[in-house]
C-alpha cells in the first residue's frame, strides 16, 4: 500500500470529496458500517490507500493499557472516525483527538453522515483559528 504523495491538505480535500459522493450516492439513514464500506470503496476508486478498522495501542508509562480501532486510516497518515448520529457530540470530537494523540498523527477527520454531510478536522494539538 503505497502513499498517494498528496500534501495532507489535499488529503482531506479528497476524502471529504469522497464523503459527499458517497452521501450523495447513499442518502442518509444507514448504519455506520455501510458508510465505511462504501467510503472505502469510493477512497480506493480515486486510488488511495485505504485500511478499515485500523488498530490503535494505547500506552501508560510504556505498557500497553487499550486498543481502539479508528474507522478508516487514510494514505498511512490520516485518521478517518465515521458517525452516522443525528448530532455530533463533544465526545466523538475526543475521540478523535484521542486516536491522534495515540498515534502521533497531527490532524484527523470526524465525518457524520447524519441528515447531510458534516465534517470537522480535528488536530492532535489545539490550533487558533
């Protein structure tokens, strides 16, 4: 699985693309797991690299203390948590921020395909707007 060489902000430009093509494919009102499926396809159609369910050790004082899987794991470097909630909460937000902290990835998506599509980019370390 080779990296796509895309700057990382073009990165997520692509997924998120792909999240509304999906959506707009889908419509909304399907589990998560059919959005992450079909996601992963529309993903690797625009030729990237794309790993479900993807593995995250969490660690305390060097001993592992949990496993998380994040829903998609972009291009070796993106980290993709998918909701299809009516709402997004503080805590899908931590989630987020969470997996990136275990991983040393700076920044991640949280796409909810709720009513529409909704996107927030979340960072590992907290940036000024």
């Amino acid at each position: 699985m080779a990296e796509s060489g895309l700057p990382i902000d073009q990165l997520t430009k692509e997924v998120i693309g792909c999240a509304y093509d999906v959506h707009n494919e889908l419509g909304a009102g399907f589990l998560e797991k059919v959005y992450e499926n079909a996601l992963t396809i529309e993903l690797e159609e625009h030729g990237l690299p794309v790993q479900q369910q993807f593995s995250i050790n969490v660690y305390f004082r060097n001993r592992k203390v949990g496993e998380y899987s994040a829903d998609l794991y972009v291009d070796r470097r993106l980290i993709v948590e998918l909701k299809a909630v009516e709402n997004l909460t503080k805590e899908h937000e931590v989630q987020v921020v969470n997996y990136l902290a275990a991983t040393n990835h700076d920044i991640g998506l949280l796409i909810n395909f709720g009513s529409s599509v909704v996107v927030k980019r979340k960072y590992r370390q907290y940036l000024k707007t």
